[in-house]
C-alpha cells in the first residue's frame, strides 16, 4: 500500500500464523494496525466511533455469525463506512453473494502469497480515496447549486424554494412570516472607487455581519448585486422593523475595512408580512417597499401596507408686506 494513506486497520483474527504473515507486511507499508481475536471484540472497536480506514475479517472469527457482524459494521451509517476484505478459506456463493450486494468489498483466500494481499489491499484503499473524493465532489456541487458563490448565503432560486416551504408552514400553522429586503446604497461609487475585488470582500463583510444578527432559523439569501433578503419566520411587521433598524446602526453604522481604508456604508430596507400568500407576490411587495424607501433617501425603511405619505403640493398665497405672490409646502 502506498505509504500515503497511513490507514488504520483493523485485523479481525485468531488465527496467529496469518497474523504473524500478514501484520508486519502492513506495518512495512505505514498501516497502524489494531488486531482484535473475537467478534465481539471487532464490534466494539468498530462501535467506538473512531472507526477503521480497513476491515480485514477473518471468516473462522469466533463469537457472533460473519453475517451479523458485516451488518453491525454496515449499520454505522455513509459516514463511517469503511471497505471490509473478508479472508477466507474457499470462494463460497455465500461470499461471491456478498461481493455482489457491497456487503464486503473484496475477498481474499487465507493461503494466497503475500504480494497478493498487498495488490489487494492496495485496489480496495485507491477504490476508497476515489468513493470519497466523489462524494466531496457531489457535495461541492449540491453547495454551489444552492449557495451564492461569492457570500455563502443562499442564491436567489434556493431562497426562493425554501420561502415556499416557509408559506406552507404559515398556512398550517396560521404563524407569521415577514420578509427584509434590503439594497445597499450607492454601491456603484464604492465599485468605481475600490475596484471589484475589494467591493466583493465588503459583500462578504456585510453577509458576516448581518447573519450575526440573525437567530438560527431565520433565512439569508443574495438575490442581486448588492441586494440582500431575509426571512423572518414567526416575525410580525413590528419586530421586522425593529431587526431593519438593528441592521441599519449594527450592521452599516460601524465602519468597513477594505483596502486600507475605512469604509461607511449605508442601505435602504423593504419589509414585507406574507399572511400565508404566495412568496412571489410578498417578494413584489417587499420590492416595493425598497423602492419607497430609497426614494425617501439613504438609511430609509418603508414597510408594504404603510406607505409614505406624498409631499403636499405647494400653495399660493399673497405676502402681506408685499403683495407679491409666493410659494411654500
């Protein structure tokens, strides 16, 4: 076996002439190896919670059936399993069965010589490495299918999905919901003046802060540029209010530093309630709370079904002193 992979083996055996062949070929190859006598005994190692890199069973192990110690080796769960070579003395249709469902990886008669056995070991390890990169592949992909790249907080479409999880929930339950959707102000001039790399790390920053601030099942998501949303669960309009003021003094009052400098950003802030309706339709109204509130300027927070009342328009009167006609609000 490659030196490498250092694995820990567990040789389950009693027989002492297999185990005086085999262990310091092993050893040689930079294997730790813990030999155990009994079943009972390999069923405790495996159950310890520091489970083998490698099983070697020995079929004449005494103690309990072969059979329900591959089972309790198995029932471990995908992230403990471990490749199990059994050793045996004949090729049996009970071992080519077992070969054939994965309950053991590979076989491996007692009298085969020893280059044999370090072929052997050596395809069921490499056969193991690359199983684990696979699956830290398929989970790097499941990662960036649901995460923003760039922040780590949920992408637009995820978020998306789980609001829809959420409104079902408020529909049985008849709790709250609210949504905050906030956009950070003027983010262009800080884009031009930085450059892209240093307003990407002010984007994390900002994700880093707001999630500090949010309680464990609330939801976070980037759905644009500089746009961030998050998902109140059993949150009323009054408390969204109170976190958007908290995001504004905690979040974008105490300065950034990006590029040597000290950066004070600002943001704007829509709220939202769903009252169990469509997460599309809440989105647009959170959208427009958003553009109220940017409209009535930095730091501004509007909540959809409150909106701000319309400038009066000016009145004409007649200046006392003058006569003359004037203008006023």
């Amino acid at each position: 076996m490659p030196s490498h992979t250092s694995p820990t083996i567990l040789f389950a055996s009693p027989d002492p002439a297999l185990l005086r062949a085999v262990e310091p070929m092993l050893l040689a190859a930079g294997a730790r190896v813990d030999v155990v006598l009994s079943a009972e005994a390999a069923r405790a190692s495996i159950a310890s919670g520091n489970p083998p890199g490698l099983l070697l069973l020995d079929a004449s192990l005494p103690g309990l059936p072969i059979g329900q110690l591959i089972a309790a080796a198995r029932s471990q769960g995908d992230m403990a399993r471990f490749p199990i070579v059994l050793v045996a003395d004949t090729v049996t249709q009970e071992w080519i069965d077992r070969l054939a469902d994965g309950a053991v990886d590979d076989l491996i008669l007692r009298s085969a010589e020893l280059p044999y056995w370090q072929l052997r070991i050596d395809l069921v390890m490499r056969d193991q490495r690359m199983a684990l990169e696979l699956e830290t592949l398929r989970d790097a992909a499941i990662r960036n299918a649901q995460f923003d790249r760039l922040t780590g907080v949920y992408n637009r479409e995820t978020m998306l999905a789980m609001l829809f999880r959420e409104t079902d929930r408020v529909q049985r339950m008849g709790s709250s919901l609210c949504l905050v959707l906030f956009d950070i102000d003027e983010f262009g001039h800080w884009n031009s003046r930085l450059g892209v790399d240093a307003c990407d790390e002010l984007l994390c920053q900002v994700a880093r802060r707001t999630g500090a601030l949010l309680r464990s099942y609330d939801l976070l998501g980037r759905p644009g540029m500089d746009v961030f949303l998050i998902a109140l669960p059993a949150c009323s309009p009054a408390s969204a209010m109170i976190l958007a003021e908290r995001l504004r003094v905690d979040v974008f009052s105490v300065p950034f530093r990006i590029a040597g400098e000290a950066v004070r950003l600002s943001a704007c802030f829509g709220i939202a309630n769903s009252r169990g309706r469509s997460p599309v339709v809440v989105l647009r109204e959170a959208e427009k709370a958003l553009e109220w509130a940017k409209a009535a300027g930095p730091e501004s927070i509007q909540c959809f079904g409150c909106p701000p009342e319309p400038a009066p328009s000016p009145v004409t009167f007649l200046s006392a002193s003058s006569g003359d006609e004037l203008l006023a609000w």
